[in-house]
C-alpha cells in the first residue's frame, strides 16, 4: 500500500473518540469523558481479517487525567483498526483476560516542568556555552558542503531524510581529491515487538518505509537540539494535497569537540604531543508515535565516516491485569504498566565509489594460525593473522557480523593498489553493534523484515533499487516476487557478480531492546552506531596536517622497570 501521511494518522484519533463501541469500552472502565482519550495510529503489521486490499491502520488507546498528563502511564486495554480510504473504524478489539478488563493505571508518572520543577536542581550543574570566535570550520555554497577536505551535497527527502551525495576527500599527501561515495542514507528500520498476544503480534513498524523520515522530521532549536554555531538547511516535502510544505531547520549542521586525535609522550625526556580532533555532525531528529530518533551523519579529521543513531522519547505502553506479570516478554516499568521487549534495526545504504567506480567487498576475520603449538610455524601458539575473504556474487555478499572474529568488511578498489602496503586501497566497515532479527523464519516480521536477517547486503548498483524492504513497504508481505515491489532478498536471488564492479552496500546495526525502570517516563537517549574507515587508503596519518598542541615537561624521573608495582589485578 502506499505511505501512510501525517493526515492519514491524525484522523483516527478522532474517529475512535466519536466511535460508539469505543465509548462503551471506555465506560466499562469508569471513562465517560472521550476528550481524555488519545490514539496513536500505527501501520498495521499483519492482519488477517480484511485481507490485503483495504488499506489499513490500527490505533493503541491511551488516557489523559490532564491536557499535558504523560498518557504512556495510562494504556487502555484495547486498540482498533481503521479503513484509513472509508475513514471508518473496522473493529474495536478489547483484551479481556479471565473474562475481565483490566482497569486504566492512573499514577501519575510526568517529566515536564509544570509538573516536576519542584525537584530540579540547577545548582549541581553549570552552564557550557560553545563559542568558535572565529567562526565555522565548514562553508556552505547552497547545499553543498566543505569541512576540512571533506567535500559533499545534503539533500532531503520525504521518506530518507537526509542525503548526502557525492562525497570526496582531499589526499594532504597525493595532492588530489579522491571520491568516497555517491550516495549515502538511512533507507530503512524496523522495530518489531518481542510479546506474542494480540494486539502486539502486528507491530512492527517500518518508520521510514511506512512513514517516511522526511516526513516526521522536527523543526530543530538552537540550543536544544544542536549546540554551538549552526547552520541549518529546511526540508522540503510534498503533502498529500500535492503541495510543497517547508519544514524550518529540519538540518543542523555543526562542529563539536571530539577530544584527542592522537598524543604521544616520551617517556624518556617527556615531550608530549598531542592533537584535538574534530568532527562535523549533520544531524536531523524525528518522532515517530511515542520514540523519538535522532539521526547523526558524522565526520572525522583522519577521514573517518560514522552514523549514530540516539533513541529516546516514550516506551510504547500497555496495561497489567492484576492476575499478571510482565515476564517474559516485558517489564513493569511502573505499577501495572507494561513496556514490550522489542528492537531497532536500521539499514545504511553506501553508494560506495572509493577511489573510483569499481569497487570489492572483502570479509576480513581475525583467526588463530592453523600451525599447532610447538610446530615450527607457531612454536610459541601465538600466531595470529587477518582472514581475507573476496565477496565475489550477491548471495555471498549477504554476511553476518561474527564477534568471534572481529569481523570487518572492507571496500576495496582492486585497481589502485597502496603504494607502500601494496593493498588495494579500502574504507573498512566497522559495525559491532549488531542486532540479529529475533523473529523465527517464517514469520510475518521474518518475511516483511528480510533485510534485517543480514548484517551486510552487497549488490550490484542498478537504478531505482534503493529500498530494501521495498518501494511500498506498508501491509506488504515480504518476498511476495511482484515485479514493482522488490525487496533486497529478490535482488540478492540473482546472485550477480559484484567483484571490480559498481556496487551498493547495505548495513544493517541497532539495538535489542529490553526496557528498564530507568526508561520511564521519558527514555534517556541511548546510542548506536556503524564506521567507516580509511584502511590502507592514504599514504599515512591523513591528519597530521592538524596544528598539534606541544606541551614541553621537565624530565620524568628515571625509573628502572624492576620499581614498578604491578598489582595482579591490574591491565
């Protein structure tokens, strides 16, 4: 089905309130007030019922005691589904466990200020203020963008949100500029829910296939969201009228501090050497329902690429029936409330162009030498070496991170080779936060989800393919073979070479989600992020260039190794 628009949601609130079926369930409850009523609507995993011609949306019920009151702390135990092209409720579906309903949690459990002020403590902390009085490192020429040899286009989308194009580097040592990648964005995610009982079986939302990134998008504020000197670019989406809507400082754009990017001391005359590192952040936040996901395209002075995603905002919620325990599908975050086990997986499309057009993908594995203990080739046992492993079809190119062996993946350009390693020049993809897809194959999410069954995807680069759960993700079915709404396990099933040819990465890292108290009421952000990084691409330390900071010591005092005391507990 088509993407679900902002206009397509905000009415289901509203029909549910007016719904006579709906108002009785709320009366069996003790609510007769239906303006205390609120909805979310969702995209709609999987149902059965009215089979796959009538577009659809479900809504989970919440209560308000007040107009601001954090409605998560109150979870209506039922939800319903609407014909979102009739604007019609199609069914009120009330969770009765034992014959009864569970009544609505009414502890309060707020976090903004006209309710918790009183425990602030602004005396613990002190201001920072970020100053750069010489102004911004970067500059801008309409969209495109140059940072400390970085070159590249932002662009915006409805569905992706940012995107950046054709990305390049300047060599401080072969004196020109080498490209990196065509193209590079956040194409797909999936946050499927871990409890089997209706209605949670069906929610597994595709935020940007289902929604769209662009379109849920906020309107950043200085301070708040970024901080420092900023410059911020607008976003530009159609509306379901056909009209142009702007979305004010949708981008932010802006260098922060990053700590050292290299120090050496002497121990001998202690000299020390050491050097600031810097990082330039592109950076677009949206809500989707209750979470919020802040999206960061960051940039490193030694030439490093990096995508950080930080969830926060407001668990998805559900009551507790007395005769009920969270375990083991949840947590009761607060008494009879329950938050679902659940995940996030994001998949990262690089249009990879490093050094040139035809690119390898290489698994690389850290491996113990086959020479046994005492051989002549490992007499002492601790041989190890890095395990190359050309990908050289689509169907190998769908791999796995291995923890055991550190694996990394490197992008090559066989037909440059570095003149003092004599490798193929290479950006290593580094990307440890992985997150297996927990539902069983054959499942509906195993289906709908396939390209999270893969840390890796590697594909030969045709036109029109970029997403990888396919063009029209909403009620879709997975692997379904239509011809217009392929998905990446179609692509990867022509099992086409993809060795010194143009190539399309797809990365896919996240979290599993298992909520803690300390989630409540409002998350705390937590991070997750892939690299990648220069390997054996420039002639050394691409950032030397970078004015090092040299603090010059008074001698260190000798000191014989056999003074040292080592603790048994110590590194």
């Amino acid at each position: 089905m088509p993407t679900l628009t902002l206009e397509d949601l905000d009415f289901t609130e509203i029909l549910t309130r007016n719904d006579p079926r709906v108002i009785e369930a709320c009366r069996e409850i003790g609510i007769t007030d239906m303006s205390s009523i609120y909805v979310d609507a969702w995209s709609i995993g999987h149902e059965e019922r009215w089979g796959f011609n009538t577009r659809l949306q479900q809504g989970l019920a919440y209560y308000r005691s007040s107009e601001h009151d954090n409605q998560y702390a109150h979870p209506l135990d039922f939800s319903v589904v609407v014909d979102t092209e009739k604007k019609e409720i199609l069914s009120v579906d009330i969770r009765r466990v034992n014959g009864e309903r569970t009544a609505v949690p009414l502890d309060e459990h707020n976090y903004l200020p006209e309710f918790i002020s009183e425990s602030y403590k602004p005396e613990r902390i002190k201001p920072i203020n970020v100053t750069q009085p010489e102004g911004v490192s970067f500059t801008m020429d309409g969209n495109e963008l140059s940072w400390c040899g970085f070159s590249m286009h932002v662009g915006f989308n409805y569905r992706e949100g940012i995107v950046l194009s054709d990305v390049r580097v300047d060599d401080p040592y072969e004196k020109r500029e080498r490209t990196l990648f065509n193209r590079i964005s956040m194409v797909e995610m999936v946050v499927p829910y871990g409890c089997p009982e209706p209605p949670h079986h069906r929610k597994h939302a595709f935020d940007v296939g289902e929604y769209g990134s662009g379109f849920m998008t906020n309107s950043l504020q200085l301070g708040c969201d970024c901080k420092g000197a900023i410059h911020y670019l607008d976003g530009v989406v159609a509306i379901s009228s056909g009209e142009a809507a702007v979305i004010k400082n949708a981008i932010c754009i802006h260098e922060e501090d990053n700590g050292l990017l290299y120090k050496h001391t002497d121990f001998r005359d202690g000299s020390v050497i050491s050097a600031r590192d810097r990082k330039l952040v592109i950076s677009q936040i949206i809500t989707a329902a209750n979470y919020e996901y802040g999206f960061y395209h960051i940039f490193h002075l030694d030439g490093t690429y990096q995508v950080e995603m930080k969830l926060t905002g407001m668990l998805n919620t559900y009551p507790l029936h007395p005769s009920e325990e969270a375990a083991p599908y949840g947590t009761e975050v607060a008494k009879r409330v329950t938050a679902h086990n659940h995940q996030h997986i994001f998949s990262l499309r690089i249009d990879a162009e490093i050094d040139g057009p035809s690119n390898t993908v290489i698994q690389s594995d850290a491996v113990a030498a086959d020479d046994e203990v005492g051989s002549p080739g490992n007499y002492y046992g601790n041989a190890f070496y890095c395990k190359k492993t050309p990908l050289r079809t689509s169907k190998e190119g769908a791999a796995q991170y291995c923890h055991e062996t550190s694996r990394t993946w490197d992008i090559v350009n066989p037909n440059v080779l570095h003149p003092v390693a004599n490798k193929p020049v290479s950006y290593k993809i580094v990307s440890r936060e992985s997150a297996p897809l927990l539902a069983k194959p054959g499942s509906v999410v195993w289906k709908r989800a396939g390209f999270a069954r893969k840390t890796l995807w590697v594909t030969p680069y045709r036109d029109y393919e970029l997403f990888p759960a396919g063009d029209y993700v909403p009620q879709s079915q997975g692997t379904d073979g239509h011809p217009h709404n392929g998905t990446i396990v179609d692509w990867v099933e022509r099992d086409e070479p993809i060795e010194n040819t143009d190539i399309v990465c797809y990365l896919q890292f996240g979290i599993t989600h298992f909520p803690r108290t300390e989630d409540f009421p409002i998350m705390p952000a937590e991070p997750v992020s892939i690299m990648l990084r220069a390997s054996n691409f420039f002639l050394k330390n691409p950032a030397l260039w970078v004015p090092p900071t040299t603090v010059n010591v008074d001698k260190l005092s000798t000191l014989a190794f056999s003074d040292l005391k080592i603790s048994e507990n110590s590194c």
